[in-house]
C-alpha cells in the first residue's frame, strides 16, 4: 500500500539532502498547494502539483536563441539605468 503523505524525513531521504533543505522544499511546496494544514506532513497530490509548478516554471523561463542573440547586440549606450 503507498502511503498518502509523505514526511519531511521521507523527503531528506528520496531527495538525500539535510533535514533543514528537506523541510524548506516541503514550506515551498506547501505554498503551492496544501489540502492537509499539518505541520511536518503534505499530502503527496500536492507534492505532486508542487512538481508540476516547479516543471512549468522552468519551461518558461528558458530564455530562446532569439532572446540570446539579439542581448549579445545590445551596446552600452542602449542600457537604461532605472533609479
């Protein structure tokens, strides 16, 4: 039987990282979603939609060849200085 939550202990082990790293990725995933409100604890749906979150994030902040090329042409007087 899989179990339904999964602790910050279960977290440090499958992801081998400190307790301290293992419980700021659970707050982390708890701001995405948390259906239990239990200290400690999170349901894995939302650690799974925690994931989902993380994949879509990344997919949209990969810069394109089109967005590299035309920064490498910027010249230093096209630079805005915002104060």
């Amino acid at each position: 039987m899989e179990k339904e939550v999964i602790t910050i202990k279960d977290l440090q082990i499958s992801l081998g990282v400190s307790y301290g790293t293992a419980a700021k990725k659970m707050r982390e995933a708890r701001a995405v979603s948390d259906r239990l409100h239990i200290s400690g604890i999170i349901h894995k749906l939302d650690w799974q939609d925690y994931l989902e979150f993380c994949k879509k994030k990344e997919d949209s902040v990969k810069p394109t060849t089109a967005t590299l090329s035309s920064a490498k042409g910027l010249e230093k007087s096209s630079i805005v200085y915002l104060r």
